[in-house]
C-alpha cells in the first residue's frame, strides 16, 4: 500500500519533469532554428506581462482598475519605447505604475535577446556558440535569415561578448552621466530635490532609450528656455539613436577614422546631415508660424527648430505643440520619423544606414556603376535587397494602418498620417490624435508599433519559412522598368 502511494506521489512529478524537459526543448530549438520568432514571442509575453501590470489598481494613481486598452497600449509603447499614449502619463500612473515604465522602457531598449544574453553572460561568466548566435540575431538583422553569414560586417561573432558588455556599460554609464547633467535644471525649475533624484534618472532614461515620456504634467514647458537642460536631453536622444554597433566602434576606434566601419561611417554621417537638414527646414517653414516659433526671438527660433528636427528622428520629446505646426512641417516630420535612427539602436523608423544604402545606390546608377561603392567598400547586392524591403514593407505596413485608422476615426488625414508614422518610427510625437482614439483604433496603432519596433526584416524572417538553397537558375528576361 505504502508503494502504491509513493508511486502514485512520483508519477505527477515524472509528468512534470518531461512537460518541463519537453518545453525547455521546444524553446532551444526555437531559439536555433529562428531567433526571430523566439524574440517576438518574448516581445509579445513581456506586452502581455505588463499590460496585466498597468491594469493593476495599484499601477494607477486614483486606485481604479484601468481599462484594458489604456493598459495594453501602454504596455505596447512601453516595451516598444515609443512615447505615445491614450492617458496622461504624468497624472494617471501611481509611483509604482512610473517605476513599471521606467523598467519597461530599459527592457524594450536594449532588446529582448540582448538582455537575455547580457543576463547570461553576468551569471555564467562565458558566452557559449548559441548564445552568441541568439544575440548576433538582435545586433544584426541580417543575420536572421537562414545559411550561412558572411562575418565581413559590423560586429563579428567573436566580438559579440565585447559588445553585450558596451552595451550594458554604455546604457548605464550614459544614462548617469545625462541625469547628473539634468539635475541642476531640475532644482532651478523648482523641483523638489527629492523628486528631482527620481525625475532625473526617468529623464535620462527616457532621452536615451529616445522614449520622450515625461514625469511631470507640464512636460518641458518649464524648461522651454533652459538650453542646458534640453541639450542635454538631445545629447542623450542623439547616443540612443546611433546604435550600439557604432558605440562599440567608438569606443575602441574613436581617434582612428580609418578604422571605423562602413556602418558607423553611414550611420553617423546621415544622422548629422538629417539633422542640420531637418532643422534648417523647420525653421524656413516654422518661423512666421505665430503659433508655433513665430513669436521666439531669432536665437530661440533656430534652437528649437533644430531641437525638433532631433525629437522627429526618434526622441519624442516637444516642446512646440505638434497640432500647431504648418502641414507642410508636418509631412516633412513624417519623413524624418520614417528614417528614425541607426540599425541595433534605441530609435526606430526604417533607420539611417537603410536610407544611406539606398541613396547610395541611385548615386552608383547614376554613375553607371556595375556596383554599389563607398568609402572603398563594395556593399553587396543583398544588403541593397533587403534596404528596399525594408522601405516596401514600412511603407505598406504605415499604408494600412493609416487607411484603417482614418476610416475609424473620420479624422484628418494629416493628423492621422503623422501619428501612425510617429507610432511605427517609434518616436512619441502626436498632433493629439492618438488620445482620442476609440478602442478598435488603438489596437490598430498598437500592432502598427509592435510591428515597427519588431522591424521588418525580423518579422519578414519569423514569418517566412526557412530558406532554401536553390541548386538551379532560370532564364533571364528583363522587363520595362520605369
């Protein structure tokens, strides 16, 4: 009888054992056969995880329950560091509903793979061959497609330990050194210097991981001429939207131009000429505006024209009322949000090095070159490939979404336009729009942004199946283009 008992005691825990051994299995051939959709099933359980945690009465300041599409929009633009919101931010979290998006954002900045690998590395002191693959996957997208990779690129598989460790070191280090530089304007704002200690690590945390979520209610209306204070802001956007392949080559190559990559050479140069060219644009077509920069003296003008071409690119901080700006400001944002920053990098938006690659490209055609050269560097035709898909399906992906949303809402086409970029690019910056959206509307903008910070690429690699290698080629024939 004492057997029968004892036996019937072990059998549950065996089912246990092999249910855990068969899951731990699944999730290992999961993250080796397509670390693309182990990453977006991650990405989904972490929006699933704190939407449960938004809801939660004591994630809202007045103790309610919140609605589930507040929360769950919440918990997107959290992990998915974008910035829009259905609530007021400032006001409808509690201390604990803050401290859940301070924690979110740091999570969906650094990138569900590259978190879990830095995690691995911190426990087990090593980096085994799957681990690196897993988190090569996070720093280069290309690498999600099956085959083999040429190691030609960026950040080598050798080297990915050195950047797991530039990445962890990076984000902290310039996380304090941007909320020390923040403080002081905080205290000379009138802020508490206790909440000045919390609010300048949010701040800090929400420039780098280029968020633009604010803790107070006014936003950056009381820093509107504090100079300091919103370079520093921008200074923290600018090294979050850069990407951490480029950090990496600046921090062990910085006095050596030479020996920079191709990437951190495209990345940096089309981000400094986005942004003189999008400030010297705002202020051609802002500077008469009365409701916007038309009232600012000469210095405060230029200032903040070039401050929003900066937030357009993926920082989401404003200082000007969006709604306010002329269309033709508008439509010039939605290009810049589109671009958004570099490849592996807190910014969204197609990125500067797709946008580089393709410009490049037309230059070569236009040369009648057979190949696609720069900085003495042939950049292969697949790269070029992937560039344009890249363009193709952000294009369709904001097409539909746009043209969905407007036939919910019967709104304005503009404002519609610049909120879905502004939520694919991942940037934060809305006409007003986005808080009055109906429920079916903002799920719509909710799979917009997941889909825009998942990245097309990766989600093209997750969906499709695994590659083929075709052993035979079929005729040529070349139809009329253009």
């Amino acid at each position: 009888m004492t057997d029968g008992r004892r036996g019937a005691r072990v059998a549950p825990r065996l089912r246990l054992r092999v249910i855990g051994h068969a899951v731990v299995e699944f999730f290992r051939e999961l993250t080796q056969r397509s670390p693309a959709r182990f990453a977006i099933i991650i990405f989904l359980s972490l929006i699933l995880v704190f939407t449960g945690l938004f809801s939660l009465p004591i994630a809202s300041a007045d103790g309610q329950v919140t609605p589930f599409a507040d929360a769950f929009f919440t918990a997107v633009s959290t992990i998915c560091v974008t910035g829009l919101a259905t609530v007021d931010m400032a006001t409808h979290w509690s201390p604990f509903g803050h401290v859940l998006v301070f924690v979110g954002v740091q999570i969906g900045a650094l990138g569900v793979l590259t978190l879990a690998s830095i995690l691995g590395l911190v426990i087990s002191r090593r980096l085994g061959l799957r681990a690196k693959l897993i988190a090569a996957s996070d720093s280069n997208p290309l690498r999600t497609h099956g085959g083999p990779v040429n190691e030609s690129q960026t950040v080598q598989l050798g080297q990915i330990g050195s950047l797991l460790a530039t990445v962890a070191l990076s984000t902290l280090v310039i996380e304090a050194i941007i909320a020390v530089l923040l403080f002081p304007g905080l205290i000379l704002a009138g802020v508490p210097w206790h909440a000045a200690l919390w609010e300048a690590p949010f701040y800090a945390a929400m420039a780098f991981t280029n968020t633009g979520f604010t803790p107070n209610a006014e936003g950056l209306e009381p820093f509107r001429h504090d100079y300091f204070f919103l370079t520093a802001l921008m200074a923290g956007v600018f090294l979050g939207s850069i990407g951490f392949p480029v950090i990496y080559t600046l921090r062990r190559e910085l006095w050596h131009v030479r020996r920079w990559s191709l990437h951190a050479k495209l990345t940096l140069i089309t981000t400094v000429l986005l942004f003189f060219a999008g400030g010297a644009v705002f202020l051609v077509l802002e500077y008469d505006n009365l409701l916007t920069l038309g009232t600012e003296d000469a210095w405060d003008t230029t200032f903040q024209a070039f401050f929003l071409s900066a937030m357009t690119r993926s920082g989401g901080f404003a200082i000007l009322d969006i709604g306010e700006l002329n269309q033709s400001s508008l439509l010039v944002g939605c290009m810049l949000m589109f671009v958004g920053g570099g490849s592996a990098s807190t910014a969204g938006g197609i990125k500067v090095t797709t946008l580089a690659v393709i410009a490049l490209a037309v230059v070569s055609e236009a040369k009648g070159r057979a190949s696609n050269q720069v900085f003495g560097r042939r950049i292969p035709s697949d790269v070029l490939r992937v560039a344009l898909s890249v363009v193709a399906w952000g294009a369709t992906i904001v097409a539909i979404s746009t043209i969905i949303i407007t036939q919910i809402t019967k709104a304005d086409l503009g404002d519609v336009l610049f909120d879905v970029i502004s939520g694919f690019a991942t940037v934060g910056l809305s006409t007003g729009l986005t808080e009055t959206l109906p429920d079916p509307a903002v799920y719509v903008l909710a799979i917009t942004i997941v889909m825009g910070r998942v990245g097309t690429v990766t989600l093209a690699a997750a969906v499709a199946a695994a590659s083929r290698s075709q052993l035979y080629s079929l005729p040529v024939e070349r139809p009329i283009v253009g």
